[in-house]
C-alpha cells in the first residue's frame, strides 16, 4: 500500500470583498503657456488618462475634475489648483490623480513638499499616472529621491523655457513684430513671413479716428461717451467676444467708460508706433506681474499703419493733458494737496452697490480766503444707459456728523464699555501683525533661496557648464528679484510700526467715544476699524453696518 504524504497542499480561495476604503477622486489637469507643448499633453487627453486609471481601480470613484489652462507650473497660485485645494480642506476628495508630476508642478521645493508634507498631513493619496507614482505604495527612499530628481528636472525644463521665450520675445519686437494676445480696437493681426503685424480693421479703425475728431472739435470725453452709446457702438470688450462693433437692435448696450477713451487718445499704436515689454510676469520664481522701468521698455517706430497722423497724436495729448482732472492751475490747489479720504473703500452707493465718489471743490469766500470742500455722489448717476442710478449726492460734513450720531447710539445701546472696545481693537492689531509677519518671512525665505539659486549658478559657471554670458545674464535676473523682496520686507517692516501707532491711537479715540465727547474727530483709522460698510440713499439716507455684535443701524439724517 502506497504511503500517503501528511503533507497537504494549501489552497487559496479568492473572495471578491469590498475595499476597505473608498477614495473620493480629484483628478488635476494643467495646459501651461508654453505652447510647444506636445498635443499629448492636452487637458482632455491628461483627464482621460486619468479617468482610465479610476475606472481600472475597484477602491475610487471620481469627484471632479480640475484644470488650468495657460497657467506657468513654477507656482501654484492656480484657480483651478486652488479649487481643488479647497474641497480637499473640505473632506470632499482625498485621494489627487495627475497625468504626470510636471502637469502638477514643475518648482520641486514646493512639489515635494506638497507631496511629502502637505498631502501626508491631510490624509490625502497623490497618484502620478504615468511617472508610476503612488503615495500609497512608496518602495523606499530611493524611489523618493528619484520623484525628487523628476522634480528638479521638470523645475530645470521650465527655467530653461522661460528664458528662451524671453529671448524670443526680445527678438520679435526687434524685429517689429506685435507679441501681443488680442490686436488692439481698430487693429486686426496677421502673421506674414513669421512675423505678426497689425492692419486697420474696416469698422473699428473709423470709430478711433472719429474719437480724435470729436475730441480735437471741442467735445470732451463725457460728450464723446454719450455720442458712442447713441451711436450704439458696443464697448471695445464685447467686439473682442463678438467681433462687432455695433449692438443689434433688441440687444443690450452699455456705455463707454471714460477711461478707455481716454487710453485711445494717449495710445502711441495709432500712429504706427509698438511700446512691449512695460511688464513682466514670466521671470522664474516671481508669482505676480511687475512694471518695467520706461527706458527699458521696446519701442519700435513705423511698424504698421497709423490711423491718426503724429500731429493730430500730440494736439490730443496736449489738450488732454490741459482738461486733465489731475491738471490744476489753481495754485491753492498746488500748494494744499486734498484731505485724505476717512470714508475711502467703505462708502457705497444703497441703490447700486457702487462705491460713492469723493469729489473736491475750491470754495472762494468775499474776504478772498480759500478752502476746500468735499461732497461725494453716486459716479453712475451720469450714466446714459440702463445701468443709470438715481441721483444722490452729500456733503463730508453732513455725512460725517451722520455717522458720528451712528456710533454714539451704537455704543449706547450696546452698552460697550472702553475696556471690550480696547482689547477687540489689540486683538485686531495683532491678527494683521500676524499677518504681514509670515508675509515678512515668506519675502525673507525668498531672497534666501534666491541666493542660493545664485551660488549653484555660479559653481555651474565655474566648472565651465554655464557660459559667461548666460550666467550673467541669470545674475541679473537674480539681483533684480532680491531688490523687489527686499522693497517688500522693508515696506512690511515699515506696515508693521503703522499699525503699531494706529493702534494707540484708536485706542484713546475708543475712550472718548465711549465717555460721548461731542467734540470727537473721526479719522480714517478709527472709522475703518468701527465700521465695515456705509451706505447711502436718496435724502441723505444712510445704513451703518458695524463691525460690532449689533450689526446694522439704520439713520435718516437731514441736510445742514
């Protein structure tokens, strides 16, 4: 008889279970403004491949879907990425899903902390499709370092890119050529022989040369914005989206604003002439756009067709700088600049919802002395069309002496005392303090990493990888970033002592309030502190909105 082995084969049996944890899917997608990215790397092709990978997984299921489109990765200051962000704060997605790392972001300091810091903190899974990259499913540190190496590549690819398109650009305007997004109103662009030029546009080109005519004839620019409306030319805004220069019948039509007008007149493209380069927003690492100094801006003379001739360019130039609100030959104007504006950002229009326009007018008394007297009005009361508003209109002396009366009963029936006032207003202090300090220190961090950036360049052009003129070209663009982090830190440091001083006083301003001196001043800082909103109506009818428990007084004071 055969011996039986005791030995017993195990046999596994698969049960389909449910996974333990279900993920709620984001799925991120970016189109950055390099526009010789390949048409792979499309937002519709990044979010399908994602997609594919969700429907693959039994343990996702898909929340939304986020994009950017034009938007540089060396930042994340991204309306879709912030989006995003938001509903991952929220609880709604905790698991991210990108293409690739570089579709996420291509400054590796701040990826990697995003993907070993923030994410890890927050509970959040980051998945990069095609990098084979699963924050879940980390084999070690070497897979960590190699993300890292990816990012620094990507960061590298995207410094690379910024500096040949700026040196494209650099040679286009040489060259004449517009670099522009859309042409400006009375142009149309055409690219010829790699270059892209302006040629007047049929319509629009005589609604600008009528504009200098009504100008030059004696009109000025309020006549010249009634004249537009009556003629039903649409604003330049809504010809770029429709491409027509008149309003149909039956459609809606808004007005000009004076300050286009006045742009037309002082525009130099009207006589053949391109000005590029007055700011700049692609320099690496720098988040937000900045003005270039004039003498460094591109100014390229004769490069397409003038719709005005220069004669007829400067006779505007001059009559509008003679009728410019800003032009006063009064010398009490010149020698006593206007009051600052207390009520400034907090006064608004109770029909509309505009903000109220302060408006200075140079009182002459019979024995020859001068002063200057403020009232504010509604700016849409001057409107032809349907965005029109009621007229209202009221005197600094008759609002403020409104708005005194408001705080004196809302402390009164609050029954506040100084103490509760004092220790908001300190505790206010130090929230903004708080505030400009981790500006202060995100500056600080800036110019460090700037420095930093400097020295590797410099061992980079020392062992001969970096030629003499690329480097100093990078030192440069180095430099001129850590002056602007430097003006920020000394004007956060300079905000800081403000707020300081603002703080003492508004401090003894609360303690005569509260005793209900009658013969209180109000100033900027104290009515910006008490108060978040104003409003007013026809009659002199005001709304005080406080910042206080009781939030709304409403007041009818009458004209004095």
């Amino acid at each position: 008889m055969a011996r039986t082995s005791k030995k017993q084969t195990n046999v596994v049996t698969v049960v389909n279970r449910k996974p333990s944890k279900i993920y709620s899917v984001g799925i991120y997608a970016r189109l950055s403004v390099d526009s010789s990215e390949r048409k792979n790397e499309s937002i519709e092709t990044q979010i399908e491949i994602a997609k594919a990978f969700v429907k693959s997984q039994s343990d996702m299921i898909l929340f939304d879907c986020y994009s950017d489109i034009g938007k540089t990765g060396t930042n994340f200051e991204r309306e879709g990425f912030e989006h995003m962000m938001h509903d991952v704060r929220m609880r709604k997605i905790d698991c991210i899903i990108v293409k690739d790392l570089s579709r996420f972001g291509r400054n590796h300091i701040e990826t990697g902390n995003y993907i070993e810091k923030i994410f890890p903190f927050m509970g959040v899974r980051f998945i990069a499709v095609t990098d084979n990259f699963d924050s879940m499913n980390l084999s070690g540190q070497n897979e960590i370092m190699s993300i890292n190496l990816k990012n620094l590549v990507n960061e590298m690819y995207a410094r690379d890119i910024a500096l040949k398109v700026k040196s494209s650009r650099k040679a286009k305007w040489a060259q004449g050529s517009y670099t522009g997004g859309l042409p400006p109103y009375g142009y149309r662009a055409e690219w010829i022989g790699g270059k892209k030029c302006l040629f007047p546009e049929e319509t629009t080109s005589e609604i600008v040369k009528k504009i200098y005519d009504l100008f030059l004839s004696g009109k000025n620019i309020k006549e010249i914005v009634v004249w537009l409306y009556k003629e039903g030319i649409v604003r330049p805004s809504e010809y770029h989206k429709t491409g027509r220069a008149y309003c149909k019948e039956g459609e809606r039509l808004l007005q000009w604003s004076e300050s286009s007008v006045r742009m037309f007149l002082i525009n130099p493209v009207y006589i053949g002439c391109l000005v590029q380069g007055r700011t700049c927003g692609k320099d690496y690492r720098i988040r937000s756009r900045y003005h270039i100094d004039s003498e460094n801006w591109s100014v390229k003379e004769h490069t397409h067709e003038p719709l005005v001739s220069e004669d007829i360019f400067y006779q505007a130039a001059v009559k509008l700088e003679k009728t410019s609100k800003y032009c006063n030959k009064d010398e009490y104007s010149k020698k006593i600049p206007p009051d600052k504006d207390i009520f400034a950002d907090i006064l608004f229009c109770g029909d509309c919802g505009t903000k109220m326009r302060r408006i200075s007018v140079i009182k002459p008394f019979t024995s020859g002395q001068k002063m200057r007297t403020y009232n504010y009005n509604c700016p849409k009361t001057s409107r032809v069309d349907e965005e029109k508003c009621v007229t209202k209109n009221i005197t600094l002396q008759t609002l403020t002496d409104a708005v005194k009366e408001a705080i004196r009963q809302e402390v009164v029936l609050s029954a506040m005392r100084s103490e509760q006032l004092v220790e908001r207003n300190n505790m206010e202090a130090e929230r903004k303090k708080k505030e400009w300090r981790r500006d202060l220190l995100e500056q600080e961090r800036r110019i460090k990493n700037t420095k930093k950036l400097g020295s590797e360049q410099y061992l980079k052009y020392h062992v001969g990888e970096l030629r003499e003129d690329t480097f100093k070209y990078l030192k440069e663009e180095n430099d001129k970033k850590i002056l602007i982090y430097q003006k920020k830190c000394e004007d956060i440091t300079e905000k800081l002592r403000s707020i300081d001083y603002e703080t003492v006083q508004k401090n003894h301003y609360l303690r005569i309030l509260v005793k209900g001196d009658e013969k209180m001043e109000l100033t900027a800082e104290v009515v910006h502190s008490l108060i978040s909103r104003i409003e007013v109506y026809p009659d002199h009818r005001i709304k005080v909105i406080f910042h206080f428990k009781r939030s709304e007084l409403p007041l009818r004071k009458e004209s004095i």
